[in-house]
C-alpha cells in the first residue's frame, strides 16, 4: 500500500515580517469530507504496514489485560460512617461504585454502575461522583464524547433513579451547599473551552441558573469545589503563574463569595480551611519553592509564616488533621511525608516517613477525616507495584492495606531500579529513573520517556503493560528534564518561555548518555501531549539518536496554535509558552516548533498517535506534521499516524480497552528491535 500523501494547499502566514507557508493548513478543517478522507487513508496505511505485527500486537494486548485483576476493588473510604469503594467484575470495561453503611462490611449499596451508562457507546467517562451532606443523593458527570465537556446528572441514593434534570456542556466540577438542593458547578467557553463560569442552582427549579463567578480573563480558568473541613464552598481560579481563591460558608449558598486575595502578577497561592484558620501554600514575596502560612478564619489577609521558604525543598501540598499537619514536599527530586503534631510537647517534634528506594512516587492517598490520627498514603516505584499504608501518626506504626496484584506472579528481583544523572550542554546535572533488568551485563535496548512542561513532574511508578517491555529484555528510563518541578520551581522555569529549549537539550543529553556510557544499545523516545513536543523536537534537532520514536498526542504546530486564540488553551497559555503577538515569542518558538523545522534529512521510525475528538490538542496537528515528514524527508523508515476516531485526548476510556493502543506502541517498538 503506498502511504497517503496529503494535496499541498499553501496557505501564507505573515507576522513580524516573517513569512510561513503552510501547505496543509486545510486539514484542520474537520467539516470538510476530504480531511475525514485523509485521516481513514492514514489509519488504513498503518494497519497495512503493521498487519505483520498483529500477532504481536495480540498477545501484547493479552498479556496487559491478563495482569490485571479481573475483580480489582479500591479500598473503602470512610466518610460520615459511610464506606465507598469501587470496583471492578470480571469481563467489565467499566467501574461498578458502591458504598456500605456504618463498617466496612455493612450492608451494600450500588451508588452507580458506569458498564450500564456505557451501553451502546464508544465512550464513557465519569468524571465525578460527589454526596449531600447527608449522604441522601449523589450527583455525578459524564461525558459520552471525550471532549471533556459533562452532562450532571443527580441521583436519589435509595431509589437508585436519577432525577429529571440534567445540565450539559459543564466542566465536570461540582459542589452541593448543605442543604443538599443547592449546588454549584463550572461551564466553559463554547469556543475555547476555558472554564469561565460558576453557576448556582437548585435541584428541581425551573428558574434559570444564577451567575455566581464569571472569569473574565482570557488567562485564567476556574473551578469549584467543597473543601476537606466542608464548612466552605470554594472558587478558584488560576492562570500559568497567578492565583486567587473565593470562599463561601457551605450553610449560607445564596451568599457572596469573599475573596480571599486578589489576584496579581507572579502570586500564586491554595488555601484550605481548618478549624479557625486559613491554610495557604503560596510563593509570597520571591518563595518560590513555596511556603506555609496561616491566617485567621475573619482576616485572611493577616497571612503568618509557619513553615517558611528553603531553597532545595519544593512544598508541593498539605494534608490538615485535627492532631497533625501533614505536608509532602520534594528535595533533590525525592519525595517524602513529613508528620507535624500541632501540640509537639504532647506529640513530640515533626518527623518524615523513610522511604526503601532510591527513587520512587510517593503521596498521601485519600484522608476526607480530619478526626483520626491514621494516615493514609501511597508509594510505588518502577519495579514496586503500588503498595497502599494506613500509618498510625502517634505510634508510628504501620500497615499494608494493600498490595497491587498482578495476576500470572511477579518477581522484583528480576529488576533494578536506579537514578542516573547526565551532564546538558550548560552543565547542568539532568537526573533520570531507570529500570531494567537486574543481571544486566552490558547495554541493553531502552526506551525514554520525557514530559518537561507546566511544572508537571512525571516520577517513577509501576506499570503492568511495562512488564512486557521488560520481559523481553529492555529498559526503561524517565528524563526528569527542565520544564517539570522535579528539582524544584527553578527547574520548572529553566524549561519554560525563552528558555524551552533547555527542556529539549536535556533529553538529548540523557539520549547521548545512555549510549555513550553503555546503558543503551537501540535507543527508543516516547512522550505524549507536551512531552510529543518533546520527542517532536528532539527528532528534529537529533534524528540520529534514536532507534524509534512514539509521539502520543504531540503539540507540534506551536506558533500557528499560540497565534490562534479561538484553540482551546491557548490564550490561558502565554506565560507558559509565550505570546507569540510579540516578535521575540514569536522567533523564540518557531526556533523549536516541531512543524516548522522539519527537514529534508533522514528521519528514524515512527509512530504518531490522535484522537478525532481531542480537545487539548487537536487532530490536524499531528495530521499536518505527518504529511510534511512524509514529503520532506530524505529516507523511507516506517512513518505512522493513527487517528481514533471515537475518542479524545485520553483515548479509550474502557479498562481493557485503554490498553489496545499501548499493546500497537509497544509493538511497534519491538518490532524495530526485532
């Protein structure tokens, strides 16, 4: 079959005296017969390219699923003597939830069952699932399209019936007031998707729904939300590097929002209610690896240092207890859960929980009780599977409450989990997890995976569809490059607007490393989303590097993107990236834009992944990209697109499903090693 060429239609885009021209900027047109045309072509060339693969893509496939533990149940949680759990039953796509009144093993209640929303659709996601006060009725959001824009339903507990009202096109956000028909919930932009408003209304009412916060600044996006004490209803609303959060007593819904501090340029801030105080994470003032302050519940501007800023520690969150403050926090890229009693002569001076590896994913789980001194957290690595505690804060004792189960039998001590540091072009240290087998003589093939964007830190945490890598011989790395917080806020932003092109440098560097000191043999890059810019990037600045490359979702096309403010995201994404309106944003980024910069050289194996549905990046970019590969290129290696055309930005939303398109990549990958 001979792979789909998309028609040239120049298309001029002039700015700041610069001229691009785009010879498939039509593809983004989504009405037009012709693109749905292309996008069927490209799917149709990959399955014929990859049919020799199919077996594998089979047993792949079989071999993820068939670890998973066909009646997997979540742990119960208690709130208010109810113990939710949800779970899974065997040969079902979707999560049943239920909950059980009064101890863990007390009478069963289905609150609801998701395989029967799926029924006859391509799609289904819950996004949340949220009680009244007194646990009567459940309201709950679902979206049917994957383009993250819900439908609320209300559910009466005891009949199991929804009720006749339903609001559509909402941000999955939600918050009841106490009296249980008052509620409040978030919509977004019709055309950019931001999340703009909050609305108040009452179940049943035939009134319309009451404007109660309205976002007004292109830059920011909001939510609402009840906090952990649920005294306080709360709005927050957030652009790249500002916040500013709004409260309202939950008894008293038809009040006004206060605001807690107005918003400006470079403060960002979370506040939680405890008691009499306010509890508030902020870089105030230049802290920014954030500090702890309090203030009271009647002056929350009166903000009173507690734990105060440190240059090599990252506050990355608090959990509030009635005896103890706990809060996580990261130094030299190592998590930890630091304990601090409120009355340390009766309890004693704040202490950490250690941790056994050398680098690992670390976190408090779910703690909606402020009355217990057990803690509930969570920890994994890439050779342990998630491992559940309940930590006693007093005793220091603790217990497994759970151990993630793979089915078929798993042995840790095939593997070996280490941190390894590689040396960027300006000399600085880029760390990286790796994990790969433990008898490992020499180099071995090895796949790399980058994020690098917003702050977000990918750690390293344990993955059953990753087994099938290891099984058969590879490594696995994580570039923990700039752009992300790993190594604090300056981590984050030597990775970000003028200097993005650290986040690229760094990858490369851990690439170069991993060959050059005999780790790697094939050398293999994948990155989804912002990290498919990443690995877009580095195919353009280094194909050479790499045996085979996995672009999932990749945000490519960056100055045609940031340019068009009518894109979800885009404008609330000048700080990240830059406004390229501005000459010097505009120069910055199209240095780097994966699209503008492909070339005529050769170009290593590849698989580009979409969804037609995609909402956060969408369709045409990796479309465009593709067809510019396939006609600029100088060599013929495999060069893939698929297009689901069911889904969105998180593909397949069933359990087993999800793992189709992870079993097409990883086959993929082998059969290049192969």
């Amino acid at each position: 079959m001979k792979q789909p060429l998309a028609a040239k239609r120049e298309q001029r885009l002039e700015l700041h005296g610069d001229l691009r021209i785009d010879e498939y900027y039509w593809l983004k047109d989504r009405e037009n017969p012709e693109v749905l045309e292309h996008l069927v072509a490209e799917n149709s060339y990959r399955e014929h390219e990859m049919a020799p693969l199919k077996g594998l893509t089979e047993e792949l496939f079989a071999e993820m699923t068939g670890r998973l533990d066909p009646n997997e149940s979540s742990l119960p949680i208690e709130m208010d003597g109810y113990w939710y759990q949800s779970r899974y039953c065997e040969g079902k796509e979707y999560p049943i939830h239920v909950r059980f009144q009064g101890a863990e093993d007390g009478p069963e209640e289905l609150l609801l069952d998701v395989n029967v929303l799926a029924e006859g659709r391509s799609y289904c996601q819950v996004a949340s699932m949220v009680m009244t006060r007194d646990h009567r009725r459940m309201a709950y959001a679902v979206d049917f399209v994957s383009r993250r824009q819900f439908t609320l339903r209300f559910r009466d507990v005891a009949t199991g019936l929804d009720h006749a009202m339903e609001i559509h096109d909402t941000s999955g956000a939600f918050a009841w007031a106490d009296d249980g028909e008052t509620f409040f919930y978030a919509t977004k932009d019709a055309k950019t998707l931001r999340v703009d408003k909050v609305w108040r209304q009452t179940l049943g009412s035939t009134e319309p729904s009451v404007l109660v916060f309205h976002e007004t600044d292109e830059a920011f996006s909001c939510t609402v939300y009840r906090g952990k004490s649920k005294n306080y209803l709360m709005i927050s609303t957030s652009a790249t590097n500002s916040d500013e959060v709004w409260y309202l007593k939950a008894s008293e819904p038809l009040g006004a929002f206060t605001c807690l501090r107005a918003r400006q340029n470079g403060l960002e801030y979370s506040a939680s209610h405890h008691q009499e105080s306010w509890w508030i994470r902020s870089n105030l003032e230049g802290r920014r690896n954030f500090a702890l302050f309090s203030s009271p519940l009647l002056d929350p501007s009166a903000w009173s240092e507690v734990i105060a800023h440190r240059e090599q520690v990252l506050l990355e969150g608090i959990d509030l207890f009635d005896d103890f403050l706990v809060r996580e926090e990261r130094e030299l890229g190592l998590l930890r859960i630091v304990i601090r009693p409120w009355d340390e002569a009766l309890r004693g001076p704040e202490y950490q929980i250690s941790m056994p590896e050398e680098t690992y994913t670390l976190f408090t789980s779910s703690n909606p009780s402020t009355a217990t001194r057990t803690l509930r957290y969570a920890y994994t690595s890439l050779s342990t599977p998630m491992t559940t505690y309940d930590f006693d804060m007093v005793t220091r004792e603790q217990k497994v409450k759970k151990v993630q189960k793979v089915v078929g039998g798993y042995d840790p001590d095939r593997y070996v989990t280490r941190r390894i540091w590689a040396r960027a072009p300006d000399g600085t240290e880029i760390p990286m997890s790796w994990v790969g087998p433990a008898d490992r003589k020499g180099p071995v093939p090895t796949l790399l995976y980058g994020y690098g964007s917003y702050g977000m830190t990918v750690d390293p945490s344990f993955s059953v569809a990753r087994l099938s890598l290891l099984e058969r011989g590879m490594a696995y790395a994580i570039a923990h490059v700039r752009g992300g917080e790993y190594l604090g806020r300056m981590w984050y932003e030597q990775g970000r607007m003028a200097d993005k092109q650290n986040t690229f440098s760094d990858f490369i560097a851990c690439g170069d490393f991993l060959k050059s000191e005999a780790w790697a043999s094939d050398l293999f890059a994948m990155g989804g989303s912002a990290g498919g810019l990443l690995v877009a990037a580095v195919v353009n600045q280094r194909p050479d590097l790499w045996s085979g490359v996995i672009a999932a979702v990749p945000f490519v096309d960056v100055v045609t993107t940031m340019l068009d403010d009518s894109i979800p995201l885009t404008t609330g994404e000048y700080d990240e990236w830059g406004n390229p309106n501005e000459a010097e944003a505009y120069f910055c980024m199209k240095a780097y834009s994966p699209y503008d910069n492909v070339r005529a050289q050769d170009y290593p194996p590849m698989l580009v992944t979409t969804g037609l549905h995609d909402s956060q990046v969408q369709y045409f970019e990796p479309a465009k990209w593709v067809a510019r590969m396939r006609d600029r290129r100088t060599n013929s290696a495999p060069l893939y697109m698929y297009c689901n055309m069911d889904t969105g930005h998180g593909g397949a939303s069933g359990r087993y499903e999800s793992y189709r398109e992870t079993a097409m990549e990883y086959a993929f990958l082998l059969g290049l090693k192969a």
